[in-house]
C-alpha cells in the first residue's frame, strides 16, 4: 500500500493566525529590477532590465521584459512561460508593437523574431538567462539577477501585475470574489532536499496542481502552513469572514480573517498534533471562507521522531530526501517510540520492514506519491535476482543480502557493490545490495532519516601478533556451524532512555530479525558468534602460531 493516512481522530484546530496582503503569488509575480550584462563577461557594462510577470490560464506565467537605457527605455518584448518541476521559469519572447516606451531602437533583428528566456526566483530574488537583441539588433546571451522592485505600470500603460484583473468591477460579497487556494506553504524546519517551499500550488484557472510535494515534521508536533488565497475581484470594501479547513469531515484549521483584495495569504497553525506516530500521513483539506468553497489541497505530511542523521558517513546520499522520507516512515510502521523492541519500536520496525525498492515497470498503472525510481530509469542490472516478490505495486519483506558468495556473472563480482554504504545500498541505480556490515549501515541510515542516532558494530576479534607485530584477526564458527567468518556487523541504535540495542542486518530474517543488548550479541555461544576458531594474519601469512596470538585485541573480550 503506497499511501496511508493516519491523522488523529481528534478535531483539529488553529492557534494561530498572522495575515498579510502581497502580489498573487508572491514567489514569482510582480515586478523585478535585473542587472544584465553578457554572458562571460565579468567586469563588462551592465544594463538595467525591467521585468513584470502576471499570472496567466493553466498555471503559466505572462513575462514582459524591457531593458533600460540612460536616454530611454528599450523596446519591449512578451511571452508565457511555465515554470518547471525545477522551479525555473522557461518563456519564449516575440517583440511587442504599440506599447513600448521611448524604443531606442527599432532594426530588423530587434522588431521580429522569437527569443528565449529562463528564470527561477527565490525569496525576492531573482536570476536568469537571456538570449535576443542587445542594444545594437545583435543577437546575444546575457545573464541576470536582481530584486523585486515597487510595483510599477506596464510599459506603455497598463494594470501593475499583481494576479487579478483590474478591470474587473469590484465584487459585493465572498460568492462574488471567484478565489481558491492557490498555494500551500508547510511551515517546518525539517527539510527535505529536493522539495522546494511549496506543497500545493494551483494557480487561477489551471485545472490541475502545478506542484505537489511532501512536507515533514516532528510527530506531536501541530502543522503550520502559508495559505494563499487568489481571487478574480478584490472585494468593494474589506469582508470579515472564517476562513476553515477540513479533513474527512473533521475541523483541521480554523481562524478569523479579512479579504481586502485579489490575493492574500495567512499562516494558520494546528492545535493538535498531525500524529503521535513516525507514519506517513496524507490529508486532503477543503478549504473555505465562511460557506464559500475555495478549492482541497492534498498535503503529504511525515511525521519523525527527531530532527535527521547522517549516521552513516560514507553514504553517498542524503538520508533527507523524499524517497528517503517515505520509505522511513512506511516502513517505521506506525511506531512511535525509541525503544529496544517491539511493534512500538521505530528501529524494531524499520529493521523487520525495510526492503529493495521497486521499479516503475513493475507498477502497473499505479503511481505512487513518491517512486522508488525515476520514470524511464532502467533497472539495476540485479533487480531480477533481488529478494521478495512484487505484487500490487509492492516488493514482500526479504532479505537484502546480495552479491553471492560466489558469483557466477559479472554483475555479481563484489567489485560492483563495495561503495554500497548506508541509503546507497538501496539507491545504487545499476547494482544494489550488500554485505552484513553494509546491511547494518543501511539499518543506521533509515533510522537516522526519521532522527534515531546509530553506528554500524562489528563482531570481530584483531590486533597485532604478540611476537611479530603482524595484523592479526580471529575467525569465528557462526552460531549453527556457519563459517569461519571474519567479523560480523549489526546496526548499534541509541535508545532514548540512554541505553543501546542491536539490530541484526541479515544473519537473521525478517519478519523476526534477531535484536537484543550489546552484552547478548557479543557473548560466544550467543545469538551470533557459536565458538571462537583459529587466529590468521590480516597480510595474507595464514595461519597464527600460539606464539604469536595477542593477549589483548580490539573488538570483542
């Protein structure tokens, strides 16, 4: 099951409430002041570039852009552009005729023609690439970056871009208004990597969000959120009015407002915990205005137990990004507290429930919230040999062992699968799996995700030959009569009362992976090591003579 929705049965509702009126949209819209100057060019002239952007049909974006003169402002060019699953805006520019102010220049290369550009925005700044006439009618490249700047006329005349129609006449009530939600900020401090700063967005008219992305919190925690409200008319004058959101019948936001104009946002704040469970938890809140309906925004909320850790310092990835976040808090399984075992156990959980992703090609027709894969991505050159079955879109608990001991193919050979340490024994996009100790690291790495400290431990036994000085190790017969083997590792998790606990990676197997104290693992005759067997030097000298046998080693007493 891709999706699970766990939010409390308690009504929830806000504490909080803070109100400001800006431009629709305020990450993108309005208008921009831009410092211009050629591309490679680091100390050349720079010139002043105007651009407005508006909102416009099915979630795009109207860009009109001018560059600015000593004697006079250039001629204008426009375009609608929309913004990518990156964040950046890509427009493409025709010029304009009739509403250029003071053109200073009007040539063949400048007067026709289609010109491209691209920008992304970020709190209040902006940046971005130009390619079209310069000055002089050449063609050529330039990059930008500026501010926002006070709202300004269009060239030529003209409403200030703020999102609404100003020929509009001014509505008489909140029916009359044509508003709907058109973004959903999560306000949290838990960040996750590739998600940028909004869940939801929906602009006037598109049919369909344009961005739709997880958010994380801590679990106890309320949700607080950014609400922005987009509106065809501003209203005649200032309209008091409840602005609700709700959950499957259940109050989730509630809060005293006043719309003023086309667009406004409010951060509205909880007043219950979203969950008390490291669990994934999808709502789908309606939203309105005393009895008018604004629009549902579906919202994607992790909860975790604590802030994440990079537990395991060669892991190639970070442990805080999407994929990570929602394979962590499926596979925490409605846990909720840091303890030794269990099914309230989150690293109990984990350790039993973690799995090899699944490749889009097995979904079927399903889409999932977050893929284990890219679309198009091709497999991994062992995802067939891979453990557990995949049925209805999901891959059965298994072990992750993988290569063979003994390989018999070329993608089988170890060589492939050494730097598989921590999330990358999962994320190696052509070859996946790995060793006990790397088992244990990706153990350490999945409980670091939701914010649980953990160290890879290694059951072994070395140190230096007594007489030569040589690297010594001491094999063990694993318990059942399994071996020799040279060490074995386990995920060592702190727990919140201060103590340890071992989680066992793949000497034993799900749904019941062995689990205990650091004492119970260690100890011979226990869980893992049988019998200790004979000492072998580490440079390859064989077998240790008694003579040479350490009487104090590092690892195990």
């Amino acid at each position: 099951m891709w999706r699970r929705a766990l939010i409390p049965a308690v009504a929830l509702g806000v504490v909080g409430l803070a109100a400001g009126t800006v431009l629709a949209d305020p990450t993108v819209t309005g208008t921009w002041k831009l410092e211009s100057r050629r591309q490679g060019s680091v100390s050349g002239p720079r010139t002043e570039v105007r651009v407005w952007i508006e909102t416009a049909p099915g979630g795009a974006f109207k860009i009109t852009r001018q560059e600015v003169y000593p004697d006079g402002r250039g001629a204008v060019l426009s375009g609608t552009g929309t913004r990518s699953n990156s964040g950046w805006i890509r427009v493409t520019f025709r010029p304009v005729t009739g509403i250029a102010n003071l053109p200073v220049f009007n040539n063949s290369n400048s007067s026709t023609g289609t010109f491209t550009g691209s920008y992304a925005i970020s709190n209040n700044k902006i940046r971005g690439y130009y390619r079209g006439p310069d000055r002089a009618g050449a063609i050529v490249s330039r990059y930008e970056t500026g501010n926002r700047a006070t709202a300004e006329p269009l060239p030529g005349g003209g409403a200030t871009p703020d999102g609404g129609d100003t020929n509009q006449p001014p509505a008489a009530g909140l029916a009359d208004l044509g508003a709907k939600v058109v973004r959903v900020s999560v306000l949290s401090d838990i960040a996750i990597s590739d998600v940028g700063d909004s869940q939801f967005e929906q602009p006037l008219g598109a049919e369909r969000p344009t961005v739709s992305e997880p958010a994380a919190i801590l679990k106890g925690q309320p949700l607080r959120a950014r609400v922005f409200i987009g509106a065809a008319r501003a209203p005649s004058q200032a309209i008091a009015a409840r602005l609700t959101g709700t959950h499957a019948g259940r109050t989730l936001f509630s809060a005293q407002v006043n719309i003023s104009g086309t667009s406004q946002d409010f951060t509205v704040t909880s007043s219950e915990p979203v969950s008390q469970k490291v669990a994934i938890n999808e709502l789908n809140v309606a939203w309105k205005l005393d009895e008018v309906a604004l629009g549902a925004t579906p919202l994607r909320i992790y909860t975790i137990h604590a802030r994440p850790i990079k537990n395991t310092p060669n892991d190639r990835t970070n442990p805080a990004t999407k994929v990570h976040f929602e394979n962590a808090c499926r596979w925490a399984n409605g846990a909720s507290r840091n303890i030794g075992q269990g099914s309230d156990s989150i690293a109990y959980q984990i350790d039993n429930q973690m799995r090899h992703y699944v490749h889009w090609k097995d979904l079927g027709n399903r889409e999932p919230a977050v893929p284990d894969y890219p679309k198009g991505s091709e497999p991994p050159v062992n995802y067939k040999d891979l453990g557990g079955y995949v049925s209805n879109g999901t891959r059965s608990i298994s072990s992750l062992y993988y290569p063979p001991l003994e390989p018999r193919q070329n993608y089988e050979e170890y060589t492939h699968y050494r730097s598989n340490f921590g999330w990358w024994l999962l994320d190696n996009p052509t070859h996946t799996g790995g060793r006990c100790n790397q088992q244990a690291s990706l153990v350490c790495s999945i409980v670091g995700t939701v914010g649980l400290k953990g160290q890879v431990l290694y059951l072994e036994r070395t140190g230096r030959g007594k007489r030569t000085g040589r690297p010594v190790r001491n094999y063990f017969y694993a318990q059942g009569g399994g071996g020799p083997w040279n060490f074995h590792g386990v995920a060592l998790i702190d727990l919140d009362d201060g103590s340890q606990w071992i989680y066992d990676g793949s000497f034993s197997f799900p749904p019941n992976r062995k689990n205990g104290t650091r004492a119970w693992a260690e100890n011979a005759g226990g869980p893992f090591i049988g019998r200790w067997a004979d000492w072998y030097y580490e440079d390859f000298g064989g077998k240790v003579p008694a003579d040479d046998i350490p009487d104090r080693w590092e690892g195990v007493q």
